[in-house]
C-alpha cells in the first residue's frame, strides 16, 4: 500500500481504492494533496498495453465467441482494479511522464 508523501502514514486498501482513480489524491490522515508518480502511471499504462492485445489476439487464434471474450474481459478488469492499489506509488507534486 502506498504511504502518503507528506506525512509517511501508510493507506489501507479501501482509501487507495477510493482515490487510486485521480490525479490528485488527498492523504485520508492529513488532508494533503498527494500525486500518482510517474513509475506509478507508466505501471498502470503497461498492464492495460499488454492485456488488450492478450484479448485480441487469444479471441483470433481460439476463435471464441462474443460472450466468452466479454467474460475474459471483465474479469481482467476486475484482476486490474483490484491490484491497482498495490502498485500505486505518491508524490508531492505531479511528475512528468517522460
């Protein structure tokens, strides 16, 4: 889990959950804005660039139907929320991505 920049508390799963979906985060102990770091947004962008190509391509070569390429979906996207928070990493201030 992810400790806030500014006052070093660790967050719990929920709290990371809740917030893990902005930019600016703020700490639930001291009410500070915390950012997503750059690692942090360049883990996130690389889960979805090699699990939708994973879907395209297990769908051409396994010739599945539309119902069972939804359910390979969601549930990859149920995995990716839910370890979300685990790969969060908080900054002070936004970081640029490059």
């Amino acid at each position: 889990m992810p400790s806030c920049a500014h006052c070093d508390k660790n967050w719990n799963y929920m709290d990371t959950l809740k917030r893990s979906f902005r930019m600016k985060m703020k700490c639930p102990y001291c009410e500070e804005a915390n950012y997503l770091s750059a690692n942090s947004r360049k883990k996130s962008s690389m889960t979805s660039l090699i699990l939708l190509p994973l879907i395209l391509i297990g769908n051409i070569y396994l010739n599945l139907s539309i119902p069972y390429v939804i359910l390979i979906g969601l549930l990859l996207l149920i995995s990716i929320v839910t370890t979300t928070p685990f790969m969060i990493g908080l900054s002070k201030e936004e970081e640029p991505l490059w």
